[in-house]
C-alpha cells in the first residue's frame, strides 16, 4: 500500500480533501501540527518587531552575524 502527504494552505483546503477521501472510502488520519511554545513566542516577537519597524538589512545582519565570526573559519 502506498502513502500520500498533504500540506493543505487553508482550512477550506483542509475541509474539501476531507471531504473528497470520505466520498472515495479512503481512509485518512488527521494530524495537528503544534509548535513548541518557545517557537511560537519567537515568532510573535520577530512580527512584533517587524509591526514596530526594528528590521535591518541582510547586508547589516551579515555585518553583525558573520562577519566577527568568520576569522574562526579562515587558516
């Protein structure tokens, strides 16, 4: 027997591939993907960040995170 994954992008999505399996007697087993809380308050930080206009260009993030690290990389 062979196995299918489905990433549906919205709950109508969702909700009509449902309803498609149950029409054709497939069965199917429905799975609710939860973030670790620490993920999840990450995320709402970075778009409260975002919301308050504290962003940086790539350029400077590459500045501030790579460019002091990289003299362990370079013999």
């Amino acid at each position: 027997m062979q196995a299918i994954t489905i990433h549906p992008e919205s709950a109508e999505q969702f909700k009509t591939v449902k309803a498609v399996l149950k029409a054709l007697n497939v069965p199917f087993e429905a799975h609710t993907l939860k973030l670790p809380t620490h993920i999840v308050k990450s995320i709402d930080k970075s778009i409260n960040q975002l919301e308050g206009g504290e962003t940086i260009s790539l350029e400077a993030f590459k500045e501030k995170h790579f460019r002091r690290t990289a003299h362990y990389f370079i013999k």
